[in-house]
C-alpha cells in the first residue's frame, strides 16, 4: 500500500451549539486548524505516482483560502453542531470534489486528519 499526504494549516472561528458548552466553548473562538489528507492506493500510477502532489496542493490551498477567517457555524454544511469530526468529513468532501476523475484514478482511499489544537486530533477515512 502506497500513501501520500499533504498539509496545509489556517485559523477559522467556530462556537459548539450543544446544550452546556465547556466555559468559552459556547462563544465564537478561533482554533489553528491543522489539516492533513492522506491518498492511498496499492498500485502506483503510470508515472509511478500515488496522486499528483500539485493538484492536490492546489486543492487544498483552495479550500484552506475559502475556510480562512470564517464563522464555520454561517455554513450550511455545518447545520448542528461544527465539531472537528464534522469538520474532517466535509474537508475530505470538498477535497474529493475539488479533484477531477483522472487525478484521483486509481485512488483507493483518502484520510483526513485534523487538529484544532496541539493535543487533540480527529480522523475520517473514507474509500474512493
């Protein structure tokens, strides 16, 4: 199994809607997003690659500009609760979205790991 990752890192805002939010965790706050989506496939490409790195980077850089110093909570993709969890599957969405078929031909999987802060990650996993 071969495995490429990427990562990009932003700031955006978000406040938890559950009822009795942890002390601040109820008001708009900001967090240092750490992000990072792993392809993987267990036979490399025609030029020997796993994905094209700079297609992804491009992706990525597209979307870290488009979440950039946002109110996650003002997205309809957030509706509920913005967690991190929530957060890592509609990165990996719009990451699979952002590339074109023939980017991600042969792609098995993609993970997406996620921090919003140095100790604490999340995880989603999907298969392509």
């Amino acid at each position: 199994m071969y495995e490429l990752g990427v990562s990009r890192t932003f700031v955006a805002q978000h406040y938890l809607t559950v009822p009795s939010p942890p002390p601040g965790e109820g008001e708009p706050h900001s967090h240092t997003y750490e992000v990072e989506v792993r392809f993987r496939t267990t036979d490399l490409g025609e030029y020997g690659y796993v994905v094209d790195i700079d297609a992804v980077k491009a992706a990525l850089d597209d979307l870290v500009a488009d979440y950039r110093d946002t109110l996650l909570n003002d997205r309809p993709a957030f509706d509920g609760n913005p967690s991190v969890e929530r957060f890592a599957r509609i990165f990996g969405d719009r990451v699979v979205d952002g590339l074109d078929t023939e980017t991600l031909a042969g792609v098995d999987g993609l993970a997406v790991q996620m921090w919003e802060d140095d100790i604490a990650w999340v995880s989603h996993d999907r298969e392509l």
